[in-house]
C-alpha cells in the first residue's frame, strides 16, 4: 500500500467510517496543496505562451509540477509536468499542443515524497453543461468533512488534493449555469483560496471571502490577466489594474469583465506571511511593493532592537530587504557576509554521510573578508524550526565573527497555518516550545529578538492592530483564525491550539 493511500475496508469490519480510516497523516497529506501560484489570460493567440512566461515569473511560490490548460473554442488541452516551468514548457512541441486564445496555468509547491503527479494542476472535467479546469492557490479547512460527504454519496476521487473537492462540489450542482454551479460551490467550502478557472468562453478568478490568498488582475492590450502576483504581469510587459477583492468573483467572457460578490461581505484579511517572505519583493501588495513593506519591517526592527553591531548582515535572499532597512536606519553598514549557491537545484545529487560530516555547506558560505573580528547582527524575515539559523551562526563563527547577534523581522511564529502555507505542526515550531533564552542558545546566537506585532503594523502602514478587525490574517504569531481549521481541529498539528482564540465568524 502507497503511503498516502487510504486504508482498505478489513474484511471482519463491519462498517468502517471514511474518518475512522482516516489518520492524521492521511489528513494531512491530503491538505498539503500549499503557496502555489495560478495564472489566467483571456483572448490572445498566445496565451500557452504567455501562461508559461506568467507561471516562470511565479516559479518561486511552487518548484514540484507544472501545468497548462487552454480552450480553442471547441477544445480544451491540458499539459502538466512534474519540475520547473523552464524545463517543460519551453519546447515548440510542448506549447504547440496547447492551442486557443484562453489559459490557466498553476504552479505546485515542492513536497518531497508525496504522490505527485496526479495532484499536478490544472484539473479539468467534463460537467453537464461543458468542461471546466481550475487552478487552486490554497488550502480548504473543510475539504476532509466534504470529501467524506462526497465519497458517501458516490463520488469517487483521483486525486488526494482539496481541489478536487471543489470540481466534485460544481459537478454535482443542481444549478444550470456554471457561474451558479461554482457559486453554488463555493458556498460550501472554506478556507484561504485564489482559484483560476476556464469554461468554454469564460475565464473566471476568485478570491476567499477574507482575501487570505493573493489574486491580481492585470491587462495586456485587448487580454485580461489573472495572477497570483504583479511580477507575473511585468514578464509579459501587462499592466496591473487592480488587486481581485476578497469574495470577488469576476468572470471575462467574450472581451468583457463582470465582477459579482455574491457572498456576504466580510473585512479583508490577506495573509501578513505574504508580506513577510511569499511573495517576490518586486511584486505589489495591494498596490505597494512588497520589497518596500520588508524594508520597513527592517527599519523598524532596527528601532526596536537596536544591538550596536559592526555589520549587517542578510540571510540571502529572504532577509535581504529587512537587512537593507535596518543598516540605513541604524546607519550601520550592510555586508554580503554570506554568499549563496544558486545552482543548488532539485536535482542536486546529495553527498554522502561521509561527505556531510566534512561540514559541506551546498547553498550558503561565509563571505569571510566581511564579517572576521567583527559584530554581525544577522537579519533573517522569520524563524520556523531554526533549523538555517542554527547551521549559519555556525559557519559565521567557524568564518571568524567575533560576536553573532539575530534579529527576526516578524514576531514569533508559534502557531502552524491552514490556509495554504506549510509552516510545520506545532511541535516543531520553535517559538512556541521554547523561550527567547531557549531559542538562543539552540541556535547559537549571543543575543535574539524578534519583530513586535505592533512593530509589525506600524511596519505595514497601520497604527496599530486593530482588535475587532485585524487588517491581515495574522494567526502564525496570534493563534487568531479568520477561519476554523475544521478539518485538523483533532490533529497534533493544533495541539494546545487555544481554540478561544477562534474568531466565531464562520
Ligand atoms: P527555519 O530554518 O525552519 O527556521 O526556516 C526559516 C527560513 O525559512 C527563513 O529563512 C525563511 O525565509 C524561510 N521560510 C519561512 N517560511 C517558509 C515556508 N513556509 N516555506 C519555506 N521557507 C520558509
């Protein structure tokens, strides 16, 4: 039996519920769909092509598989491939196969060992009424309990992902029109979702009623684009015209936009991590780079946990922005005192155990000439297991750093996600087992802070948190949920998990 299948009926059971077969571990395999990336264009005659240009630009939010769909007008054609978007399609023969002047295309997240290739977007399937392929960026919280309800009543699953869930649910609509149907859908899922979807004629985006997961629209001469983020406008030289509101549905058809909420309004809460670390630092948060947002997070940082230090130091790449802010805020210099690998691919054969313990560093090394007898202070955008922190304190010490001192642009994380983003359970994340004390002697550092929340929102243009709308979907440092984990409420992964803390919205 594979290790994410689910298992068989015993013979002497009698019954054995569909969740009673269903470990943590089946729970989780089948909700690991995380950061993705999704894509849409309408009405160009090179839209294969410039999904795969759009999916490129988006390649950091998923490495594992690749795919495309496009609509001829008579014809839907489908291509997905496990690895990068620059390896598969690039070929004229690969992009030749997808004819039509409509696309979607997704991005997968890496996920080690798990079965691949089926779970690989765009799905597409054949409904009453024509065929549909969807493009998922996100994580349902209700996908399991629906499933079980789907599989009772007969549906039978491909794939172990939660979209799949959502093609079930339009599939089995009542509604005539595919807008019903997938409204008809969406009532009954929750969770953080972007979804791009294509029906014949009609190129659709939705964004979760929070806005948890980003969704953009931008515009290439008579084209409409939907993307997960801006950079994937710039690539194909389109502009942006706006960010798709949280529980907004638009639907382009036949060269026009229509936008409906059809859903009750709530306030919007996109996720802060993509602010933080997701998103590209040349891409646009509502409007504003995020590279700029980091960079203030850096500023501030710097004025809440000023260390006299002789240099500043990034963590590359993720830390680069907030290092850059907090070195001209402290008028400290900032050095590259560490230097990364990038040709560290997927593919890269590992050395073996012998070769390990020679203490061979694949992706970063210490830029020794910068950081010898010196004060670092080290700037990285978080801190999950600590697991990088521990090895590059090591190596700046082994490099010769006199003292090594760490600050974390965001607060804490002690709290794991279930929107779409694959921080580990709670056991392994550091900051919510141990103290600030703990965490510094585990990762060898001389001394450590992290960002404040309220750091955070002033860093991010607020005044202050608000208590009774909270401007972003916060939880990984706040253990507040816009929306119930459902699915995982019994899961070590929310062991001690205040359940207080719930926002009782849903
Ligand atoms: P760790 O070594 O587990 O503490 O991970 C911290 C590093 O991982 C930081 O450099 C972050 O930029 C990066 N990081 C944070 N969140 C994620 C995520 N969800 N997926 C991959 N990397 C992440």
């Amino acid at each position: 039996m594979k290790n994410n299948s689910i298992p068989p009926y015993k013979k002497k059971d009698k019954y054995v519920s569909f969740e009673a077969r269903f470990t943590a571990q089946h729970r989780h395999q089948l909700s690991i769909k995380e950061e993705c990336g999704v894509f849409g264009i309408s009405d160009n005659k090179d839209a294969a092509a410039l999904t795969a240009l759009g999916l490129h630009a988006l390649q950091h939010r998923g490495q594992e598989g690749c795919g495309i769909v496009t609509y001829d007008n008579v014809n839907f054609h489908l291509e997905r491939r496990l690895g990068l978007v620059g390896d598969n399609f690039t070929k004229s023969q690969t992009l030749e196969k997808l004819s039509g002047s409509m696309a979607i295309g997704h991005n997968r997240y890496s996920t080690s060992g798990r079965d691949t290739m089926r779970n690989v977007q765009p799905f597409y399937a054949d409904l009453h009424g024509g065929g549909v392929s969807i493009a998922h960026n996100g994580n349902l919280t209700n996908a399991i309990m629906l499933r079980e309800s789907l599989v009772k009543d007969g549906a039978i699953f491909h794939t172990t992902s939660d979209t799949e869930t959502i093609v079930q649910l339009i599939a089995r609509s009542k509604k005539n029109m595919i807008v019903e149907k997938i409204i008809d859908a969406l009532w009954q899922i929750q969770g953080g979702y972007a979804l791009t979807m294509l029906s014949n004629e009609m190129l659709i985006g939705i964004r979760d009623p929070f806005g948890i997961r980003p969704l953009i629209l931008g515009k290439l001469d008579h084209s409409y684009i939907l993307a997960s983020e801006t950079c994937a406008l710039d690539i194909i030289g389109a502009e942006y015209v706006r960010d798709i509101e949280n529980g907004e549905i638009v639907i382009i058809e036949k060269g026009k936009l229509k936008s409906i909420k059809p859903f009750p309004i709530r306030a919007k809460r996109p996720d802060v991590f993509e602010y933080i670390y997701f998103a590209r630092p040349d891409s646009l948060l509502e409007g504003q780079c995020a590279y700029e947002y980091r960079k203030n997070l850096g500023e501030q940082l710097a004025k809440e946990c000023g260390v006299r230090p002789d240099v500043v130091v990034p963590v590359p790449d993720s830390g680069v922005p907030a290092a850059l802010g907090y070195s001209q805020a402290a008028g400290i210099h900032f050095e590259l005192g560490l230097i990364r690998n990038h040709y560290v691919g997927r593919t890269f054969i590992q050395p073996s155990q012998n070769i390990r313990s020679l203490g061979v560093k694949l992706k970063l090394n210490a830029n020794k000439s910068s950081i010898k007898d010196k004060v670092v202070v080290l700037i990285d955008d978080s801190l999950v297991r600590g697991t990088t922190c521990h090895k590059i304190i090591k190596t700046l010490y082994h490099a010769g750093a006199k003292e090594v001192h760490v600050r974390i642009a965001s607060p804490e994380i002690k709290f794991p996600d279930f929107y779409g983003v694959d921080t580990p359970t709670k056991k392994e994340l550091l900051a919510a087992n141990k103290s600030n004390e703990e965490i510094c002697e585990y990762i060898g550092a001389k001394s450590l802070k992290f960002l404040s929340l309220d750091g955070l929102y002033k860093a991010m243009g607020h005044e202050k948190r608000s208590a009774e709308s909270p401007q972003f979907t916060d939880h990984h440092f706040t253990g507040d949920y816009p929306v119930k984990p459902l699915d995982h409420l019994n899961d070590d992964k929310i062991t001690q998990l205040s359940l207080l803390s719930l926002a009782s919205n849903q």
